[in-house]
C-alpha cells in the first residue's frame, strides 16, 4: 500500500473518530416541554425527568431538578420557586434552561466535570432561527463541544421504527406536551412538517377550564395531568372511567372533593383533540398524491405522550379512513431516533438542520 493511501486512509479514519468516536460521551436529548430525555451512546437512555426546576429565589441557587422539582409545583414557599423553562416546545426562559440542561448533562455523566459531550438534540419543526439559536447556546454553555439540531417528528418517525430511506411515504404524528409536529417523510427528507402549539399542556389546562367552570372548583397543574392520564379520552370507552377529584371550592373557598367520569373529560378535551385531527386532515390535503397512496397503505404513526390518549388512535381511524397505530415507546420515540444519530452520522449529516 502506498503510504499516500494509507495517509488518507489514516486521515479519514481519524476524521471519522474525530466526528463522532465510539467510546465518546455524546448525548441526544429530547428537550421537551414536560419532559427531557437523554440517551447516551451505548448506554440507552439514561435520564428521564420533568422538565422543571426549582431555584431559591433569596440565593438564586438551584434547589431541585426534574422529579424532585415537579413534586414542589404549586406547593413551594414564598422564597422557591418551581419553573418550567420551555413553553410551546422552545425555551422561554434562557437562564434556567441552561442550568437544567446543565444539570440533565451532568447526571448522564455521573456528575464528571470535565466532560464535553457532542449533543444532538430534537426541536419542533416550525422552530425560528431565533428559538434554535437559544438552543443550541444553552446546549454549549452546558459544556457542549458540538451541537446539532434535528426535527423531532424526523426523529420521532426513525426512534417508531419506521423505515424512512426508502421511497414510500411515512406519516408521524408526535404529540408531545408543548407541540404537535406532523410530518410526510420520505428518502430520509421531510416532504411536508407542520408544528401546531396544541398538545398535552393545553389539554392540562382545557381539564383545569372545565372543572373551574362546571364546578366551581380550583386544581393545580399536576391534578389536571393525573386526570387526564386517567380518565382522558378521545372516544367513547368500553368501560366507563370515574375518579375522585380534591381541589378548592372557588364560591366558598374551602378544600372539596368531586366525583368525575370519563365522559366529562372527553367534552373537556374535544377542543384540543378536534385542534389535532384537523392538523392531520390538512397534511393529508398537502401530501403529494404518490405518497398519500403510500400512507394508505401503512397509515399514521402516533408518537409522544399524546399518543396514549385513550382510544386517540380509534378517532383517528374513524375520522381519516386510515390504518393508525401507535409507537412501542411513544414517551421515547423522539430520543430513541435522536440517539440513533449518535452511531449513524451519515444520516445525521442528512436530517440536521443547522
């Protein structure tokens, strides 16, 4: 072998090393509005926590992070504050996102300073320049070395197993808790994507609206997650759901319980869930005619928490005429396909959007 050959052998392999070595620290994070995830190469995904943080208003210091943050929302004292950084699927508030990330970035690599990881981390589709530029600064004063975006319903629909190189038509429906992204994929590129800012916190809050207004009665953030969780429906259920409900009585102000059913969240919710059937409806619309043949056939993917609405696939189905089906992992969908960046740069070089 020459040694020119071997001398551009030897530099391509290092360059490749040096893109993205095997034995490196490199993350992919799915920076979600209610949760964030982090897969490490190798590891799988290592960090799964709220995205919330709560700091000490009198030291600024950060007092929790994640699971031990979520359980001080609305029960806080006067001088912490529990905070949600990331509204909408972008970052509202720059500060706390980066101590957060900061945070998430040294647990996944058991708390060693010294680490620069290369990151790739999933944003909405309809992100401003602006929104990713604020990214990808958080992401590099969390110590990062390298960042590269990419389109989470692009990741969504590689992290559902969906075989996105070839020339067929993939439809992804990721509902997260910030945004709703939907994309047509096709040759590994996105053939139309749309983000709509209706998903799992509106619907928090739509259940909240409801029960202040038929009630008269107050709950908080987490109360209207669990019933939601619980008794949220986008279709009539075999078997009716009930659960008691605690919350303050607004007329009288005292702390009262109430019993409510499965079909008084479906009313709830039928605003929101109407928001995101016409969002499909419309990409349907605006899907070349050669990939809604493809999309047919294989129908629609639901990923992300969303996704675990009871009977949301059902209503789909009925509503579109298509096959629906939903992730394995949908909570994991977005970071198991960001994650796959991490071993496949080639790709990445493909579907990043820098």
């Amino acid at each position: 072998m020459s040694s020119n050959s071997f001398q551009t052998r030897y530099s391509r392999i290092h360059n490749m090393r040096s893109l993205f070595s095997l034995f490196s620290s490199d993350l992919a994070i799915d920076l979600g509005t209610a949760n964030t995830l982090v897969f490490a190469h190798n590891k799988g995904i290592i960090v799964n926590e709220p995205s919330i943080i709560a700091v000490n208003k009198v030291t600024n210091e950060v007092e929790a992070v994640g699971k031990e943050a979520k359980e001080m929302l609305g029960r806080t004292p006067g001088n912490i504050v529990a905070i949600k950084p990331m509204k909408d699927g972008v970052i509202a508030d720059f500060r706390h996102t980066e101590k957060m990330l900061n945070y998430f970035i040294q647990k996944a690599h058991n708390r060693k300073m010294m680490v620069h990881p290369r990151i790739v981390i999933g944003v909405p589709s309809e992100i401003t320049q602006v929104e990713k530029r604020a990214v990808m600064d958080s992401a590099y004063r969390a110590k990062a070395s390298e960042v590269h975006l990419v389109e989470q319903a692009m990741v969504a629909a590689i992290g559902a197993g969906l075989p996105i190189t070839e020339a067929g038509g993939n439809m992804v429906v990721d509902i997260g808790g910030g945004t709703t992204d939907i994309a047509v994929i096709s040759l590994a590129g996105i053939v139309y994507s749309r983000s709509v800012r209706m998903a799992g916190n509106q619907m928090d809050e739509a259940v909240i609206t409801y029960l202040k207004r038929k009630y008269n009665l107050l709950i908080g953030e987490r109360t209207g997650e669990q019933i939601k969780m619980q008794l949220g429906s986008a279709y009539p259920l075999d078997k009716p759901l009930s659960m008691e409900v605690k919350g303050r009585n607004l007329i009288e102000g005292v702390p009262k319980t109430i019993t409510i059913d499965d079909s008084e969240i479906r009313e709830a919710l039928s605003e929101s869930i109407s928001t995101i059937i016409n969002a499909i409806r419309v990409a349907l619309e605006r899907t070349p005619p050669e990939l809604s043949a493809d999309i047919s056939d294989r129908g629609i993917v639901l990923t992300g928490g969303g996704a675990l609405i009871k009977n949301l696939d059902k209503r789909i189905r009925e509503e579109t005429g298509l096959p629906v089906s939903i992730a394995d992992d949908p909570l994991a969908s977005v970071v198991l396909g960001t994650g796959k960046m991490l071993s496949d740069f080639n790709l990445l070089r493909k579907i990043s959007i820098d």
